[in-house]
C-alpha cells in the first residue's frame, strides 16, 4: 500500500521555461537519452491477493500510468532498447513505442525489478490509438535478461484440443508421443526418448 501510495504521490513540478533538461530520461517528452546501466532483475516475488487484469483504456482514453518505481532499471531498458534497435535497424518511431511499453509494464509491476514475464505484455495490445510493439519489446526483455517466458507454443494448444476428449489411457500414450516428437533424445536418434532406452538396454 505504501508503494502503491508513492506512485500516486505528484512529483516535483520542473520550474522555468524549458522544462524538458529537469525531466528523468525515462519521463515522456525528455529529450535525454538514457545511460546504460547494470541490469539485475530481483529475486523475491511479491504475490498478489487477486489477480486482475489489466485495464489500460477506459472510456476510449488511456488509463494514467504512474512512473516506474525504479527509475535506474528503466532508464537501464530503455538504453538497451535503443542500443538494440540501432543494431538491428529499428525505425525512430519503433524505438520510441518499444520505450514507452518497457516504461508502462516496469510501472504496472507487482514486484518493481522482477523478470517480466511475455503474458503481462499482452495488455499493451488494448492501447487502440497508440503502437505498442509487443514483439520487440520481448526482444529488448529476452537480451537483457528481465523476461520470463512463460508462452505455450501454439502445437502444444492444438495437441491438448485434439486430445482433450479422448479416452485418458488413448490421451496419455499420445501425450509421451507428444513429449518425445517434440524434445526426443539428446543423442540420435531423437525419437527415443531416455527413458525407453534405458529400459531396453541390457542390465
């Protein structure tokens, strides 16, 4: 709560006419570009009483997002970000998109500095006006070592579909099939698995 509470606290109002120099260079609008840093994502997990999902527009209008709480973290990703994109030769406006959802999910953290895992992207996808390239943005997170991926590849969906009404004794031997055709052996030929090797060989 008292995080929570922090993040709605108003900031210190920059003074002056041009207001941009005293803006951190995670902040929208700065025109500093952000210093690499050191990037450690944190080890405890903070849990949840409930698990909501995230409402980034209401009424049509996006939903205020408060700062990141760790500014050195975002400042760290988003100087990744445009270090990544430059080698790969991302465009100006990708770059900034990939920036501002790297500086919404770091926000939106349950636990500020844990790895982010690829699902909670997904709530960038809400944004109707505004280009949230969620696939980069796991790009940037994967190099950087802050990304939890927890995707179920599409064959694995398909396979539980098909199989969901079949008799569990049919269902399980199709399942180590299944576990065998896609990770199979380490050693050739992959279409054994470890286990039925061990078994056939002689004691």
């Amino acid at each position: 709560m008292e995080h929570k509470l922090a993040l709605a606290l108003p900031g210190p109002k920059p003074r002056g006419r041009n207001k941009h120099p005293l803006l951190h260079p995670t902040a929208h609008n700065s025109r500093k570009a952000p210093r690499a840093g050191s990037i450690a994502p944190v080890t405890h997990h903070q849990t949840v009483l409930f698990d909501l999902p995230r409402v980034m527009e209401r009424d049509g209008r996006p939903v205020p997002i408060p700062e990141p709480p760790l500014l050195d973290l975002a400042e760290a990703l988003e100087a990744a970000a445009v270090e990544y994109g430059q080698r790969h030769g991302w465009k100006t406006g990708t770059v900034r998109s990939v920036r501002q959802g790297l500086r919404i999910l770091l926000a939106l953290q349950d636990t500020p500095g844990a790895p982010i895992r690829a699902s909670e992207t997904l709530c960038l996808r809400q944004y109707s006006t505004l280009s949230r390239p969620t696939g980069p943005i796991l790009d940037v997170l994967a190099a950087a070592g802050m990304l939890e991926d927890d995707r179920v590849p599409a064959i694995v969906t398909w396979f539980h579909r098909e199989t969901v009404s079949l008799p569990w004794q049919i269902a399980d031997e199709l399942s180590v099939w299944f576990e065998v055709m896609r990770h199979g052996n380490m050693t050739p030929p992959r279409q054994h698995s470890a286990y039925s090797r061990a078994e056939r060989s002689p004691s």
